[in-house]
C-alpha cells in the first residue's frame, strides 16, 4: 500500500476511534499489518483514558496448579507431565489448605486455580479442590478451571456444561480464567494443540458461565503459528460473544514463550509485538472494559510500558506461577505491592488494588474489605 494511501485509512480509523466507533475486521487485519506501533498506541491509549482514566488496576493474588499431569500435548505447553515422569506432581488436601493459608497471610483477594487434565482422577476430585479453598478461607475469591477444563469435566461425568458449572458454584467457584482460547482458528489450533476444546466449544462454556451469573476473562495466544488473520478473528469473536452476554471483564493477550516446548525453535515475541498486540486488543474490544498487561509473561518492564497502549491492569502479585516460568519466563515468580504501585505511578497512572471483581479493595494489611467497581465510564 502506497503511503497516501495508508495515512487516509488512518485517518479514518482513527477518525472512528474517537468517535467511539467500532472497527471492522479489515481495519482490524489493516492496523495489525500495517499501522506504526506509536499511531496504535495512541489510538489505544484514547481508548484506554475513556474507559478507565488514569488508573491502573492490579491484586492480590496466588497461583495454584493442582496438578501438571495431563492427557494432552499441547505444543505450546512446557508445564504439561506424563503420569509417571519425574516432574510429574498432584497436591494432596493438605498441600492445598497450606497454600491457601500462605494466601490468606499474603492478603491475597483471589486464588488462580488452573492445571493439567489428570486421566486418573475423577471430577469429584477437581470439585474438592475448590472445596477444600472455600472450606479454609470463605473470603477468597476462587477464580478457577479454564473453559478446556470444563469440557473436560463435562467428557468425563457425560453432563452438560451447565451442570458441570453448577456443581463448581455449589462449592465455592467464583469466576473462570480465561485459559485455553489460544487461537480460534482451526487449522492454527489443530498444529498447537490438537485434540483439544475446540473454539466453538470455550465459546459454548464462556456463554453458558455468564448464564449463570459467573463472570469471566478472555486471552489469546500470540506469536507461534498463526497470522494477523487469526488474531484479529479471534478478537472479533469475543467481542461477538460479549455483545450477547457482557460476561467478559478483561483480555489478557498471552505472548509464546517457547523454550521447553515443542516449538521452541520459534523466537520469543519482541517487545514491540507485545505492545502491538496489547494495543490491537485495546482498539478492537470496544465492548471490554480492561486489558490485562500480564507482567510474568510479558516482563515488568514491557507490561509497565503497555500501561501507555491500551492497557489498565498488570495483574497481580502472582506467587507462585509455574506455567510461564516452565517456559522458561525470567521475571521474578511474584512482586511485592511496592513494586507494583512504583511501576504503575512511573508510568503516570494511579495504582488501585481491585478484587477480581474489579471493585475497589480497602486495605488494612492483610485484612481487607472490597468497595465499589472503579470503571470511569
Ligand atoms: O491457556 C501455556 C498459556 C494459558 C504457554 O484469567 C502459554 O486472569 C505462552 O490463562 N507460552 C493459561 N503461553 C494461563 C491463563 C491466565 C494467565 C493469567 C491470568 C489469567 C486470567 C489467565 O497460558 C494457557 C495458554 O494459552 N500458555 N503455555 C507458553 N509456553
């Protein structure tokens, strides 16, 4: 494209960006190919003011991966365990309730819950996991089991999703993670990972959470196989899904770490395709109210900059994580609040502790209190 050409379909991209217009597939496929990364970011940025101002949210939370066996293979995975490899583990009830009460001493609002697919063990045992957390601490919220798990339980008691759901709400389950979209396409995620839920299906299971009154997040998984066809596919179809049920609080665009996987001749994605795509994500989601800059994925530094391209929120003080640092993630495995407020204020936002829910949390050590939601529009 000629470049008069490109700085009129700029213009007119960004003409319907402030108006708070929304973008098509081509100007979505147009700003992925083409647009200079300093026009999508202050594109996004607008985006991002409108929505949540100045602040940038992060929390208080910790990672909990039950177990790393698995019955798949994705290629993506460096996590994944075969049953009787060496670094194959399950957490007993008792591993579980220590983790949750070096939770409740952390302060943490929120408990991630997300692992492998155990072929040994039953969906009474995944139930009592979350039992078991609610049981020890009431007051955490659980944010558990992507949507390729609940197809999962669903497979494995031959129930429908909304059972499945049910069951999981009956004992304590709060909201799902957004795990398991990668990408939609289906000839991308037959290469990356195969046998698993396909996308119509975590579409199905994200429907039918936001039926039942459970909110949810969204991610997607960039930087290995797929094109700026797929990505932006993929963004169309959420929004699609949130235009009917508004069930989606954030996406957290996941960059490829390859090492240990079975793709790891793939370079890593460069900090300018991060914030490409964090800022992309910002542009085409004009039903989502954030976009998560995931700071173990992303590094704190990229993840402090995409705060200026789209992005509102860093996650959080995440102990514990395994599934990127088996990937061979160098960020640290948790930062404390001090780092997070200091990366957020150089950045010229103001930091506000939400819960998963995103409303204000009220601090007071590690006792805390959950306020009002904090969204500017
Ligand atoms: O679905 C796995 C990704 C996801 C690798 O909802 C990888 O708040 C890159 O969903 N390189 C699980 N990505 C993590 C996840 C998540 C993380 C943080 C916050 C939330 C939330 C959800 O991790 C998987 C897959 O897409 N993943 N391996 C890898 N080597």
């Amino acid at each position: 494209m000629i470049a008069a050409e490109c700085d009129s379909r700029i213009a007119d991209i960004a003409a319907k960006v402030k108006a708070d217009e929304r973008l098509s597939f081509a100007e979505g496929l147009f700003l992925d190919e083409q647009a200079d990364l300093l026009t999508l970011g202050r594109l996004a940025d607008l985006v991002r003011e409108r929505k949540n101002g100045r602040y940038a949210y992060y929390n208080t939370n910790v990672h909990l991966n039950p177990t790393n066996v698995c019955v798949y293979r994705c290629t993506f995975c460096a996590f994944r365990s075969d049953l009787r490899a060496e670094k194959a583990y399950v957490f007993t009830d008792e591993m579980i309730r220590e983790r949750v009460l070096e939770a409740r001493e952390h302060g943490a609002t929120e408990i991630h819950v997300v692992g492998g697919l155990h072929h040994l063990k039953k969906f009474d045992w995944y139930v009592d996991v979350v039992r078991t957390i609610h049981e020890t601490c009431p007051e955490i919220h659980i944010k558990a089991w992507t949507g390729v798990e609940i197809h999962w339980f669903s497979h494995l008691t031959n129930k429908p999703y909304d059972w499945v759901l049910q069951e999981m709400m009956d004992v304590g389950l709060g909201s799902l993670p957004g795990g398991g979209a990668e990408i939609f396409d289906e000839e991308v995620r037959s290469q990356i990972c195969e046998h698993k839920s396909d996308a119509g299906r975590w579409i199905d299971i994200h429907r039918t959470a936001h039926g039942l009154g459970l909110r949810s997040n969204a991610t997607m998984l960039y930087g290995h196989l797929e094109q700026a066809r797929h990505r932006v596919d993929h963004l169309c179809q959420l929004r699609g899904l949130q235009d009917e049920t508004g069930g989606f609080q954030t996406l957290i665009p996941l960059a490829f770490h390859p090492e240990n996987t079975g793709m790891s001749h793939l370079a890593k994605p460069s900090g300018h395709f991060d914030l490409r795509m964090i800022a992309l994500s910002r542009l085409m989601l004009d039903n989502f109210d954030h976009i998560k800059a995931y700071w173990i994925m992303l590094g704190e530094k990229t993840a402090q900059v995409a705060l200026g391209f789209g992005a509102d929120d860093l996650d959080g003080t995440v102990v514990h994580e395994l599934i990127y640092h088996d990937a061979g993630a160098k960020t640290p495995e948790g930062l404390t609040v001090g780092q997070l407020h200091r990366l957020i204020r150089e950045a010229g936002c103001e930091p506000v502790e939400r819960d998963t829910l995103y409303r204000r949390v009220v601090r007071d050590g590690p006792k805390w209190t959950v306020g009002e939601p904090v969204l500017v529009s």
